[in-house]
C-alpha cells in the first residue's frame, strides 16, 4: 500500500516492566466525575456521564523515571491541569455490563488532561462545542502502563497533583462519581470500545492554571507516577 504523504507515527505508551508498547487508538475523557471538582465548576448531584474525545496526537507519552516536556499552547491564557486515573482498554466490545467491565482493561496509567479553561468556557457561553479547550496537541500526557493484575486496589488508590513541590490535587479514587465499571458501561453503549483506547476517568478538586516553567508531578497508588515540565509556547 502506498500513501500520496508518510502517515504519522503510531501514537503509543510504554508499559511497565516491558519492551512493548500499547498502541493508541482513541482517547476518551469523562466530564466533572468527581463530586468535589463537580462543585468547584458549578455542578452539584450525581448527573447523567459525559464524554469527550482528544485525538491521538494529544498523547504524550512519559517514561518512568523521566520528566517530559509540553509546549504551553496558542490561544489561551489559562492552562488548567487535571491529573486523573487513566483505564488502558485491551478487550473490546458494545454495551458492555458493568459486571464484566473490569475484564476489558488491559492496565492502568496516570494521566493529565490538560485544558485550554479560558476557551472552554467561551464556547460553553456561546452553547457551542468545547474541542478547542480540550482536544489540542499534548494535552493529554501519559505514564507507563502497569498491568491490570500488577496494579492493585486502584478503585481504592489516592491520587495526587503536586506543581512545583506544592500540593495541588489529592483525593482517591472510591469518589469517582461513575466509578470504572459504570464509566466503561457508559461509554460502550454510545461507542464500540476497542483495543487501544484510553479513558481518562476524570478529576478531583483543585484544577488550577500552570504557567511555563512549572513542572507537575502526579500519582494514582500503585502505578508510577508521571513528570511533565511545562515549556515556553511554540
């Protein structure tokens, strides 16, 4: 087969304890799945899940060990950070039951959604889509991937968001709203879950801007946690 350009590479991420990688196919994220955050953006009550979707090319994969590096982006001038659970599907399928949506998780990972939160909400005044505040080149970096079996209690796991060394985002996971099962459930019913895709699960309590120069490092328990420096805009 040929192709009238080269296609871009294969968006992937290293796995733990591997020399293999897991291939990107699509990356969903769940909206306001924390009931703490939730509040802090104006929302109260157990609302109905929400998605949406980065493409590939947000990814930014992160060796463990390592710190990597992301251009604070155009446009905007309220970068936000959201560090979240981040579920690796290895088995897919459509309308998936809760009861049997642990077994299509491949691994678990720690991931930022980084969001564009001055033109998110621009659009969200206008009622129009919110891709620009949230579907942009590296705005989703990600650390290895641990194995499902390997990762622990991860529905009970703290997570935790520090910038600079100081505290910003600490909460466990038992507060998702929509907890995995739900999520994967949720999400299969609207679209076909495939091997490659990754769900970020969403964000607890204290999203805050970040400026270039500042480096955050997050955690879920059990996984390896993940570095990125934010760097000077392109």
């Amino acid at each position: 087969m040929s192709f009238v350009f080269t296609p871009p590479a294969q968006a992937s991420v290293p796995v733990v304890g591997s020399s293999e990688r897991f291939p990107v196919r699509r990356v969903y994220c769940v909206g306001r799945n924390y009931v703490e955050h939730a509040k802090e953006m104006g929302f109260t009550g157990r609302e109905a899940p929400f998605f949406f979707l980065k493409p590939a090319d947000a990814v930014v994969p992160v060796n463990a060990g390592e710190t990597g590096s992301i251009a604070y982006p155009s446009l905007t001038k309220d970068l936000h950070h959201e560090i979240e659970l981040v579920a690796c599907i290895g088995t897919g399928g459509k309308n998936i039951k809760a009861a049997d949506a642990l077994n299509h998780i491949w691994g678990y990972a720690v991931g930022l959604d980084m969001t564009r939160r001055d033109l998110q909400g621009e659009m969200k005044k206008q009622g129009r889509p919110w891709c620009i505040g949230k579907a942009f080149e590296q705005s989703a970096p990600i650390g290895p991937i641990t194995p499902a079996a390997q990762a622990g209690d991860v529905a009970n796991a703290e997570i935790w968001l520090k910038v600079n060394g100081q505290d910003r985002q600490r909460s466990t996971v038992s507060k998702l709203i929509w907890n995995l099962s739900e999520i994967i459930e949720h999400i299969s019913t609207a679209w076909e879950l495939a091997p490659g895709d990754l769900i970020y699960t969403g964000t607890p309590e204290g999203v805050a801007a970040v400026s270039p120069g500042d480096t955050l490092e997050g955690g879920v328990a059990g996984l390896t946690p993940l570095s990125v420096k934010i760097a000077a805009a392109r």
